[in-house]
C-alpha cells in the first residue's frame, strides 16, 4: 500500500512530497531533499493500516 505525503524540508523549508510504502513495515532511511540536495532522515512507523511519519535532519 503506497501513501503520498506532503512535507517541508527540515533545512531549507520548501515543500515536498514522498511516497510511503505502509507495506514494508517500519522503516529508517535517508533521502536528499529535490530543492536543495540536503540529506533527510526518514522515520517511517507502521502497522500496514496507521502510520506516523517523522523527518530530520541528517546533522542532528
């Protein structure tokens, strides 16, 4: 099950849009922001149904 999500970028605050696979289980896994190429760490927490997204900074 796939879910799109709105975020801002934790460094330059622009927005953006990831896709989440719910399927996959809990997840932790980094991605470069499309504006400004800075590393985003994702903390993805499912059960396949509910789920809670958290993003950082990969200097935190």
């Amino acid at each position: 099950m796939l879910e799109v999500e709105r975020y801002h970028c934790p460094y330059c605050g622009e927005p953006a849009e990831a896709v989440l696979d719910l399927s996959a289980g809990d997840q932790c896994y980094v991605e470069d922001c499309p504006v400004c190429c800075q590393p985003i760490v994702f903390e993805l927490r499912t059960d396949g149904i509910a789920w809670t997204l958290v993003l950082r900074r990969e200097d935190d």
